[in-house]
C-alpha cells in the first residue's frame, strides 16, 4: 500500500538511447496507511522522538545515530553501534526513501514503517531498553512531549503505538527525488552525461532491473505484507563469497525457519546508493565498483569488465537525488532532572 | 576579549523591588577573538564539522554527542558517554553561551573555544582518534569539505587550526537570549512572577552572586586568558561532601600542579540551568532543588530553608532562554567508499 504511488509512474522507452525498462522517477511524497494519514503534527513530534537519543538505556543512542539523516540516512559504518559500544551483524538500511521499500530491515520482519520503529528500541545492542514500554515511560516523563502528542493524536495519546505512528510519519517525508536520473527520466536529456546513459543501459541490459525495478529500484509494487526478496549470494560458486562472507548470514530464514528463506533478504534501494558505502547485509564490501562486480557475479553469473563496472556506477551516482533542507527539532527538557537516573 | 560586550550591560537597581546586584541581560551576539573573526561560512563549516560523528575513532560521536544543541547543549548524564561506551569523569558543560565563559573546560585547561575545539577530538574516553591531526586527515579525505573551507578560509585552508576556527564561530552563535530573566531587566516587570523575583532577591543576599555574576552568571569580565575559578567545595564539614563526592576531584589542580589550585573549578553559567541536569562537575545530583542547598552549604555555609531554595530554583528557571531556529547541515558523503573504514 505504501508502495502504491498515483504519480510519476511512467514507462519509457528512450528510443536508439536507451534499453528498454520501466524508468520510473521518486515521487516526492509517500502514500500513508489508511490508519496514519501524515499531518505536520505527526511529522514534527516524530521528527523530535527520531533525534532523541534518551529513549536508549544510556541515553546516548538515538533512531538518528544509525540512521542519520545529517548523512546518507545511516553511519558509514560495516554494522552499527548502540549502547556500550555493542555492535550488531548487519549493516543499517539508509532511511531515505524507506517508505518505498516492500517490508523493512534486512529480513522483512516488519511490514510497515510503523512496526519497525518498536524494533531497535529494545534490541540489546541498539537502543538497549528493556521493552519498548519503557522507552514510552520515558517519553511520558517529559512535560514537553504532551502538548505535540495532544494536537497529533488528541488527548490522552501517549502510547508506543502513537510514538511509532509519528516516526513512521516523519520517516515517509524522508524522499530524495529529482536525482539526474529522475530528471533524465522526465525529459531532461542532459541530465545524464553521456556514460551514466551507457551505465543505465548497461545496467538494464546485464539484468540488474531484474531485481532493482521500480522508483527506488528496490524492486515492483508489492501488496502490503509482502516482501519483495532475492537470494543473496545466487550463484557461490566464486571467491567473493567466502572473502566477504557472503552466505554467513541466512537471512529470512532466521525469521521464518523455511528452507526456502535460506540467504533470502528484502532487495534494498539503490537512491542515494553512493552515499551509502559500505554495503551488503553485512557491510562487507567498502567500494562501489566492488560491491557491481560482486553483485554481477553472485546474482546474475556475469564477469562485467572494468568498462561497464565504471559505467554502472557513474549511473548509480545519477540517483543520488536532493535531501530536503530539514530544522533541528528543539528536545524538550525535563525541569532540573535528568531522566537518564534514577 | 571574548566577554567584552559593548551592549545589554546595564547595572540596574530594582528600588523596592530587587536587592541592588549588577544584573545584565544577556547580549544576543558574542564578540570573537581578532584572528577569527565571526563569518556565516564559518559558522556553516563550524556546524557540519560539530554534527559529523566520522571524526571519532568509531564514526559515532561527534561534538553533539555529549554536547546535544537539540538539547540543553549537554547529554542529561553523569557523565559523558564515548567511543566504545567509555565514560570519564566530568559532566559535559553546556555549548550554549560558552563563548561568555572566561576560559574552557572546567579546569580551564582552554582559553578560548578554539583551543577547546581540539581537545576531546583525541581524548581516549570521547572522540578516541589517535591525535587531532588524524581527525584532521579524515576531513580532507571528505571532498565535499574543501568548497566550504576555500569559502571560509581561503585556498588550501583545511588545517586543525580552522577546522577549530570554524567550530568556534559556530559555537558563538549559540547563544540563547531573552529569558524572562532578561525580558525582565530590560524593563518588563512582569516578565518574571512574584516567586522568580523573590528568589532572585533571595540568590542576591545570599550571596551567591559572589561567583554567579555578570550576564552569563559565571563570574565577572575577565582579561582573556584568566579564567574565574572558584574552590568547590569550601567548606567542607558537612554530609554533602562526602555523599556526593564533591571533593574527590581536584580540579585546576590536575593542569597546575599548584596547590592553591585544589578543587578550583572555572565557574559555570547558570544559563538554562533546568535543561541541563544533573549538575556539577561530577554530575553527581540529579535534583536542582538539591544543588541549590549543597551550593549555599559549601560555599557560603548557609543552610538555606525550603521556601527559600524553592524561590531560588524558580529565579534559576527564569533564566532559560530562547534557543536559536538551527537547520540541520548536510554532511558531504564520501562517494561509494566509507571513510571509517581501511
């Protein structure tokens, strides 16, 4: 549902100039949930919970500190960093354009913006609470926080399932639209130099659009609940497998105990992907031209040439698009106490 | 120099009203050192440079981290939380109006921000780079850097010494005017009730601003490189001491050597003090009722009633301010490669 856009979805074909594809450029706003329509209510208070960082157990991890938005909507880092230094096994997703993704994380096991938002809450070595119940305590605890929930949600609102509402909210104006690629695509010829033109082609051609379809080429509309997965390595039988560990990580299988979800993971977006490194589930590869050679490879069987890796990525550069200009939220405090100790 | 302010210096007597005492609003601009004057591409540059997390060993702290503008320009810990989840032993001073303290740090080690800038940037327990020049390094290795330092600086300008510079002129922009304690020394008499005047009365006779004067109630003018410092705790023969450890860090001391240096502390602003709990330099009480009767018994060893301390704490909240409007800056990526990792 959230994946289901009314604009801008155009099939075109660039005659003589490009390979056939369905090029479709970011919208640039979101469909909601029918239970969480976005008001700029909602937005502002979940724009104040995503940056507050004493919703961890040590007060210093925030939704922001591995998705930042300052950035490429996550940390530069392999696997991220939450309490005491702890760090996880797979590489935070970027929160730009997250609303046009299938189902969220890595493993699909959150369906909407609004059930991953619980997540990192209480996962032990992200924000480290106890539950996510204990987060809301928190939030409950700060005088400042009432008035925003009162004008997004009504009175007497405070509950964890509001607090995800407002994130999920905030995080669907987190679009990046008007890349090159987004302008090319809507007309502008020179948009895209010459070889990000040869990359797209080069792109289509090898079968790359075979999983990165789509306006955040993260793959087709699905209905909601449904993810859109690939298996991660396809092909193994190649040194980049074990060198970058690869198949370590089952996937969807943890989730769901099938055979079937072995090594199977949500196809993520390429939006922005320059600004994303390093990538894969695990973080592995820290090079762009690596991580094409590596995915030609393990996903489609090909050797591409240095040629047509260099032209890929000049393409992938064309859709980092504009992040929005975004004020720093104002925290509120609670008056001559910490709520950080007890 | 940095606390020479040309304007808003007003000695007001409150005849019938307020105890004579030399009460100054806050200036709304804070002057800068000759070599660096304030520019708007310094303080652009100043400000992606504070938000970046990816000059600290680990790529998840930056100078907001403990210093959070979104709040109270601090962390609402104890003390301070940093790479690996590594702590050290002070409280993190506010951000906001520290360019009207007379030296940097609590024990002064610093005169002016610029020397501030560089210090946690290499300290084990905060940002945990090898020096400050390898943080350096990783700014150059970020292209999109190099424009905003040719703008603010000039031509092969991305050093240490501007990279603190910038942080600096950023840092002089924090400042946060117009309190009801201000509104109300300029003359609105109603800006402040009748309980905030009392306590300002009552903080008056008591003598506290025998250390928290002057605009920023931190101590008198100083001549740049002198700081004012004041020994905590004084007196010493009472509970508080030892349940609080009050005396357990030498303070100046530990930069001198002097033993007229033992327990002198560079005086804190009270600036925003309900924001930015728990309080003093061992962030040791979380309660600003309480620190209020700790600072009367071991500095000028009065026991202060109820009512009194009330008052007090209601003048204290009087002189939060108004934080400034701040755009998120966007933070230049490194394209297709992480910087954090080798």
């Amino acid at each position: 549902m959230i994946r289901t856009l009314t604009t801008c979805l155009t099939a075109i074909i660039f005659a003589g100039h490009a390979v056939a594809a369905d090029w479709q450029a970011l919208p640039d706003t979101a469909l909601a949930p029918a239970d969480n329509p976005t008001t700029e209510a909602k937005v502002e208070l979940g724009k104040m919970l995503y940056m507050d960082p004493r919703f961890s157990s040590t007060g210093t991890v925030s939704c922001n500190s591995c998705h930042n938005i300052m950035e490429g909507g996550e940390d530069s880092r392999s696997v991220s960093m939450g309490v005491h230094g702890k760090t996880g096994s797979r590489n935070a997703p970027t929160v730009w354009n997250s609303a046009f993704h299938s189902v969220q994380f890595w493993d699909g096991r959150a369906v909407l913006l609004e059930d991953q938002a619980r997540g990192p809450v209480a996962n032990p070595v992200e924000m480290g609470m106890s539950d996510v119940e204990a987060a809301m305590e928190r939030v409950r605890a700060i005088p400042g926080y009432q008035p925003w929930f009162d004008q997004a949600f009504g009175k007497d609102s405070m509950t964890v399932e509001n607090a995800a509402k407002a994130v999920a909210a905030f995080e669907r104006t987190l679009i990046t639209p008007n890349s090159p690629f987004d302008r090319y695509v809507k007309g502008d010829k020179k948009a895209m130099t010459e070889q990000q033109v040869r990359g797209m082609n080069t792109f289509a051609a090898s079968g790359c659009t075979g999983c990165h379809s789509g306006a955040a080429f993260n793959g087709p509309e699905m209905k909601t609940g449904e993810g859109f997965y690939a298996k991660f390595p396809t092909f193994t039988d190649n040194a980049y497998v074990s060198r970058y560990k690869l198949a370590d990580d089952k996937g969807r299988h943890d989730v769901t105990g099938n055979a079937a979800d072995e090594n199977m993971f949500r196809v993520p977006t390429l939006r922005n992907i320059t600004d994303t490194a390093p990538y894969f589930h695990n973080g592995s590869v820290n090079d762009l031209h690596e991580a094409v050679r590596i995915m030609a490879k393990t996903q489609l069987n090909r050797e591409l040439g240095d040629k047509e890796v260099d032209d890929i990525v000049a393409f992938l550069a064309a859709l980092t698009g504009e992040y929005p200009t975004i004020v720093m939220p104002r925290l509120p405090a609670t008056a001559g106490r910490s709520l950080l100790i007890q």
